[in-house]
C-alpha cells in the first residue's frame, strides 16, 4: 500500500494549495478537491490520484509534524 505523507496543516484545509497525490506512484497533486476520487495522475498517467481527505479514509496517510 502506497503511504503518503501530510501534515495535519494540509489534512485540515489550511493550505491553499489543495493537495492530493497518486496511489500509483506517489506523486503529489494540487487544485484537487479533499474528496476526489480516480483523478488522472499528470506524472503516471493512472487514474489514481486522491484528495487527502479521500486518503485519509483510505489509510494512505502517513502523518507527519508541521513545521
């Protein structure tokens, strides 16, 4: 299972940025919805990008310290 990495910054929608990332290879996105699902990943080309929120369900949050 693909771990990805956030802060609890990020988890709480206290970004601009949006963020979500590829299950498939781990790259991250941005301008994506907390709740997307099956998005196109613009670095693999699999429809495996999530929002955190998503992944946080999934368990593919691997939470780290804000800075």
């Amino acid at each position: 299972m693909m771990m990805i990495k956030a802060t609890s910054a990020e988890l709480s929608g206290m970004t601009l940025d949006n963020p979500g990332a590829c299950i498939s290879c781990g790259e991250r996105a941005y301008g994506v919805e907390p709740d997307a699902r099956q998005y196109k990943c613009e670095s693999c080309g699999a429809f495996t990008v999530y929002g955190l929120e998503e992944l946080l369900i999934m368990g593919h949050i691997d939470l780290e310290e804000n800075e």
